[in-house]
C-alpha cells in the first residue's frame, strides 16, 4: 500500500453546528470523496473522531493514491438523522471549495444507513457528483427496514409472547423485555427455536453470524445467530432506536395492515431452514402462520410514513455510475435491499452490485472495500466498466496486501485474517 504523504493536510472543525474532518494529500488528484456515516444508538457516545471510510486501512490507501476524504458528523450525530446529512454534507462541500479548493469529481460514499444518505445526496444535487460508492446500504430505504423490524418483533411477540409495545414504546425496559423472549426461545426447546427462525425469516435474518467462520449447520447454532442479530441490533425496532426514529418522523410511519405473512416467507431466503426447523419440532408451519394472519395488525400514522419516504427512500435515479458491495449474510440490512434498487434504477447500465461471502452487517475487509472503490475509479476515469466477476475482483482484492485482509468480530472484539470472498450472489425479493 502507498503510504500516506507526509505533507498531507487535515482539518477538523464545526460548520453550522456540525462536526467535520477533512483530509487532503500533498498530491491530491482533484477527486474527493465525500463520506456519510450510518446511524449511531440514540443512546449511545459521539465517535471520538469522525470516521472517512468503513475500514481505517481504506482510508490510508486513498489518501496514498492522491484522493481527499470528507465526512460531517451531521447536527445530530446520533439517532435517525439522516435528513441533516443531506443539508450538511453540502454545506461541508462548499466550505471545501472555498478553504481547499474545486475538487474536479466528488464521489459520494457511505456505508448501512450512510448507504442510503450518500446515494440519497448524491441524487438530490446530481450535478455536484460523479459517482457513487455504497456499502451494506439501506437502499431498500428506511421504510422498508423499519416495516421488517416490525415483522420480525410483531411475530416473536406473536408465536412466543411477551408483554411489549412494537410502536411508540413508553417503557424504558421495552427492548430487554423482546430481547428476553427471544433469548429464552433460543434456548428453549425445538418448537421454541422453530418459532424463533419463522419470525426472522419474515426480516431475512440469516442463521449466521460469526464473519470468520463458515454458516453452522445444527438448526440449536442458526437460530442462536439469528437470536444474536436480534439482540445485538433488531430488538431496536421496539426501542430506543423506535423511539428516536418516531420523534424524527412525527409518530410511527410502520404498518402490517394487509400484509400476508405467508408471501413474505415463501420469498425469504430462510424458507428452506424455516420449513427444516419446523419438521426437526413435529410443528405444522401452517397452523403458525395462520396465527400471525389471525393476531391484531398495526396501522401507521400516513404523516410518518410520508416522512421516511421522502428522507430515506433512494430515488434509484443514476446519471453517474454507482457500485454496491454487501455482505450475503447481514442480519441488519439483507443483501435483498439490493432488489428493489436494482429493479427501479433508470439506468441499469451504471450500477454495478458486488456481494462478498460472508456474514455480518459491513464486515468487508479494506481490500474488499478498496477493490469496490477501483470499480468505480476505472468506470469514472475511462467511461466502461472493469471486469467484475468474482475471480478478478478477489485477484484485485488480494493484490492490496494481507494488512487489508483482516475483518471485525464482534463476538470477540477483534479484527481477524479472513480471505477475499467476492461472489455471485442473486438476491430474493427484499421482503417489505
């Protein structure tokens, strides 16, 4: 990797009441990339220094080959606030303009909700872009993602009980309460664990979790890395996460009024494990569906629902070329968010959408990152498209080094040697 330039400068700062950092190298070749954070826990602590790319090795590597990052931490940095990245950002490329100077391309970039902000600002002003990097997107858009946390919560609290609210929660301890229902059917017995893998199939939460490791294959191991998801991220559908989103969007945007259960599961990518777990219990899946169709539905307020359409839907509109790269096993945003985007874009022609083997939500290491950052360079700089089959792009991929080869575990809290996994991978129906 080249290694950064000693003469690079940086900035950090506060531009109308957000935080900002800024890198440019000493031979900056007039691109910049601009760089949208996902969402952090409402509840949780700002970053201590505002992060430019997914993988920290990503950003040495563009800096040492001339880019210039930038990345505002938004007004408000935590919670669903990706309607202050579109304002924001913006006014951080103006600012860069003046103080830096005019980049002669800027590329818009992102990762998990940040995914669905960069394409999302980049459609907003697309004179301003010439490309688009997305990574483990919300490109199915916020709606969507918070229709299927309703799901997942609505059929656990469905098939296996438990005394919690699935909209405007009230009481602080609403989350554990979910979460204590599914961590006792992940324990549980068979029929327990059969109604558990149902209720995240509905989301097209995978039975695995561990990013070093290869898929478990006893039906006890998936549902427990399905629990995993659900207790680690998911179970924030009745939380605080809810809860802050709700006050951003006026009252709950979700609903399940209508929605048949059953056309949801037969285009899960966990059907086939579902209907596993289900004959291992001696259970009839019918009889379980017919008691999500039977139980009590959630309607939404429409002034809610309005409002996360019009913040976090991507238009799907692409004058510039755009490259997705996901994980084929993320619990938190499926790899069929891609779908939707795929099926509504007006120019299918500029999109390009890479899938890696392997579980986790953004657990891409730097050389996969990197390479998808390449794909779009080389579409940009001559107009056509690099070969993107799975061989070329690990080749790529693994000529950047072994240091770029590592990912994150959140089971142990450290980064790990993994290989290059890009795939083939044809995703089903996102399913809201």
């Amino acid at each position: 990797m080249a290694p950064a330039d000693a003469g690079q400068r940086s900035y950090v700062g506060v531009l109308d009441g957000a935080r900002y950092r800024v890198v440019v190298p000493a031979n900056w070749n007039g691109t910049l990339v601009v760089w949208s954070h996902g969402t952090y826990s409402p509840d949780g602590q700002e970053p201590a220094e505002l992060s430019l790319t997914s993988q920290p090795a990503t950003e040495d590597w563009l800096v040492g080959h001339g880019y210039a990052l930038a990345a505002s931490g938004f007004r408000h940095v935590l919670g669903w606030s990706i309607a202050d990245g579109y304002v924001d950002q913006i006014r951080l490329m103006d600012w860069f303009s003046v103080n830096v100077g005019a980049p002669r391309r800027v590329v818009s970039a992102g990762a998990s909700a940040g995914g669905a902000t960069a394409t999302g600002l980049a459609e907003r002003s697309p004179g301003r872009f010439g490309g688009v990097v997305t990574e483990c997107g919300m490109l199915a858009g916020g709606l969507a993602y918070w229709n299927s946390g309703l799901d997942l919560m609505f059929a656990v609290r469905t098939l296996l009980g438990g005394d919690f609210a699935l909209v405007k929660p009230t009481d602080p301890g609403n989350e554990d309460k979910a979460a204590a229902v599914i961590d006792a059917a992940a324990q549980g017995t068979p029929q327990q664990q059969a109604k558990l893998a149902l209720a995240n199939a509905l989301a097209d939460v995978p039975g695995w979790f561990d990013p070093t490791k290869p898929r478990p294959t006893s039906i006890a191991e998936q549902v427990s890395a399905m629990s995993i998801w659900d207790t680690a991220v998911r179970t924030g559908a009745v939380g605080v996460t809810r809860t802050d989103m709700e006050r951003w969007a006026g009252g709950n945007p979700t609903w399940n009024i209508g929605v048949d259960y059953r056309v949801l599961l037969a285009r899960s990518s966990e059907l086939a494990f579902v209907r596993q777990a289900y004959a291992a219990a001696g259970l009839d899946l019918s009889t379980d569906l017919d008691r999500l169709a039977a139980a009590p539905r959630i309607a939404p307020d429409l002034k809610a629902t309005a409002y996360l359409l019009r913040t976090s839907q991507p238009f799907a509109e692409a004058p510039w070329p755009v490259v997705g790269i996901r994980d084929t096993a993320d619990g938190v945003l499926p790899i069929a968010n891609d779908t939707p985007y795929a099926a509504r874009t007006d120019r299918p022609a500029n999109l390009r959408q890479l899938a890696v083997d392997r579980a986790g939500h953004c657990a891409l290491t730097a050389s996969e990152e990197i390479t998808a950052f390449q794909t779009l360079f080389d579409r940009m700089d001559t107009g056509r498209w690099p070969a993107t089959d799975p061989d070329g792009l690990n080749t790529r991929a693994r000529a950047l080094g072994p240091e770029t080869q590592v990912v994150w575990n959140p089971l142990n809290h450290d980064y790990e040697q993994v290989p290059t996994a890009f795939t083939r991978h044809v995703s089903v129906p996102y399913p809201r």
